[in-house]
C-alpha cells in the first residue's frame, strides 16, 4: 500500500445529517481545523452538491456558495471543492463556485451514466479545475461494467475515478475487486473509494480499496455524513499511520478536531443502527434514510419496509419522490387513512 491523498468531505457529505444547515462560523472552525491537521482536500457544498438546495433534497440553512466563499478563506493550504451532479448543478452555478473559490470539482453520476459528464468535464477544464468523477452506488455494477464507465470518464479529461459506496453495502472483497478493475482499466486517472458505514465497514472498506491500488480516499469528521455516515478522517489518519502510510495528516489534530469542534456541532452520531444497516442490506442510496423515517413517522409505516422497498425497485440517487410513492403504498396497503 501506499500512502494515499485523503479527501475530508465533512461539509458536503456531512451537510446530509445536519439537514443542509451548517453556517459560515462552523465552516470556518471546520476548515480552519482540518487545514491546520494536514488535510490536503476540503469538500464544501450542499449534501446533493451545487445547487442542490431544493424542496426534493432539502433546503440549505446558508447559501452553498456563501460557504464555499468562507471555506477558501479559511483554508491556508488545503484545495476547496465541491460537488456536482449533472442535471442538478448547471455551468452557471460551477462558474459561480469557481468565482467563491473552488479549485477542484468532483462530479458524480449514477455508475452507469458516466457519459453524462463529459461536457461538466470539458466545463472544469476549461476552468482550469482539478476534477474528480464519481461513481455513484457503484456496489449495483460488477467491476467490468465499472471499468467502462471509468474509462469514459478519463477520455473526458477526469483527473480521478472514484468507486462510490453510496448504500454502504459492499464488502471489502467487493470494494477491492471494483479498485482492482478501474486501477487495470484507466491509464492516466487515479483511482477513489469513497465509503459509507451501513454495514459498519467504512474504514474496513478504505483499507480493502488501499490495498487494491487506490490513490485517493475520502472520509468525515466523527463520520459525520448519509446514513451511517462515512469513513471517519481521524480514524482513518491513526490507521494510516500505523501502517507507515500517512500521507502528512497530524492524527492528534484531527483528533482534537473531530472531538471538540465538529463533535458540538452534531445532532446526533451517525451509527449503523436498525434503519442505517437497512440501507446497506437492501442497497439503497445513504440519504434515503431520513427521508424514510420521516415519511414513515408521518405515514404510520415502518422505515425499514420504506427502505427495503426501496431496494426490491433498485431506486437511485434523483428519485427520492418514490420515498413518498412507497410509504404511501405501504400505508395503504396496511389499511391506514392517507391524508
């Protein structure tokens, strides 16, 4: 294994369990903490990415570009980006975060619809953008399908593939096995994992993709993020260094920043508990599950039939109405009056 580039994504992947309502003083604390530990890559936008903020995804408390604008004055050395998803954010608003201050964008498509990205691609370069491309619920294609999309992603001038465990439901053989693949399929772009805990092994999952060859990882604070969140950065910088790999991350400082500044911030702990392990069983996307809770809660039906509902349809990412469709078909079909 070698040491890899780590990606903190506390205050986009993040904004997800705080409901899109992180504020310029706490982008600033968090940016300035992870900045000051070594973090190379700071990822700011709303949870969904640039213009993200909607009725369907959740509106934001603070204006995405306003923190964006914060984070890069707050950052020393670190790289700020964001997210993208084409058909969400539009040139208009990556021009924008280019303006605020961005210098890296990573854009995300469901794994097997990479050729959406190439004009968001040519779009960054243009801009003069280091990019990213992320393979969304990468864990529903095997690795040859994959490897396709990957390779278009590269001809369009992506930078890095990212395997993305959207539903926290790999394994590590299988988070392994999709590195492995991309890692023999792409000549000139590194390669990502990106993972979520549903099943408990974010970490576990980092570390299988590490030693399948991939050059960059991503991870959040305390695991602040969707579902039961990610791969938590402090953790993952004690390990790294423990396997002689830490690519210049000052673990103490990162754990100061996950405990007393993140840590005071949060609702709650992202955990896998009863509803988050759903996700990973049924392989559905991390950011369904609070929709499902409260969908359920209103509709008197249980989130885990939501969720696993949800996976027998193979929903994805962009298609949280169904959330709605389901909990109403359930609440029917158990004989409960829709209001």
């Amino acid at each position: 294994m070698k040491a890899p580039r780590l990606v903190d994504t506390t205050l986009r992947d993040g904004s997800h369990a705080l409901r899109h309502q992180f504020t310029r003083d706490q982008v600033r604390k968090i940016v300035t903490a992870l900045d000051a530990a070594g973090v190379p890559v700071i990822e700011v936008s709303h949870g969904d990415g640039l213009s993200g903020s909607s009725l369907q995804y959740g509106f934001s408390g603070t204006p995405e570009l306003d923190l964006i604008e914060e984070a890069r004055g707050a950052a020393r050395k670190a790289k700020i980006a964001a997210l993208l998803l084409p058909g969400v954010g539009t040139r208009a608003e990556l021009k924008e975060a280019v303006a605020r201050g961005i210098q890296m964008v990573r854009v995300a498509t469901q794994c097997t619809e990479a050729d959406v990205s190439e004009q968001h691609f040519g779009m960054a370069k243009e801009m003069g953008l280091e990019t990213a491309g992320f393979l969304m619920m990468a864990h529903m294609r095997p690795p040859e399908i994959l490897a396709e999309q990957a390779r278009l992603m590269e001809s369009y001038g992506c930078d890095c593939v990212y395997v993305v465990d959207s539903a926290g439901a790999m394994l590590p053989a299988d988070a392994a096995e999709r590195v492995a693949a991309l890692k023999k399929a792409l000549s000139k772009a590194a390669v990502g994992f990106h993972a979520h805990n549903n099943l408990g092994l974010g970490v576990g999952n980092t570390l299988a993709a590490l030693e399948a060859g991939a050059d960059w990882v991503d991870g959040t604070l305390r695991g602040l993020g969707a579902g039961a969140g990610n791969a938590a950065t402090e953790l993952l910088a004690a390990v790294l260094d423990k396997l002689g790999i830490n690519p210049g991350l000052d673990v103490f400082r990162l754990l100061d920043a996950a405990e007393f500044v993140l840590a005071p911030m949060m609702p709650f702990q992202p955990i896998p508990d009863r509803d988050a392990i759903a996700i990973g069983y049924a392989g559905v996307y991390s950011t369904f599950l609070l929709h499902a809770k409260r969908l359920g809660e209103k509709y008197g039906v249980d989130a885990l039939d939501i969720l696993v509902e949800l996976g027998r349809r193979k929903t994805m990412a962009g298609q949280e109405d169904m959330i709605l469709d389901v909990a109403l078909d359930l609440s029917r079909k158990a004989g409960k009056q829709v209001q």
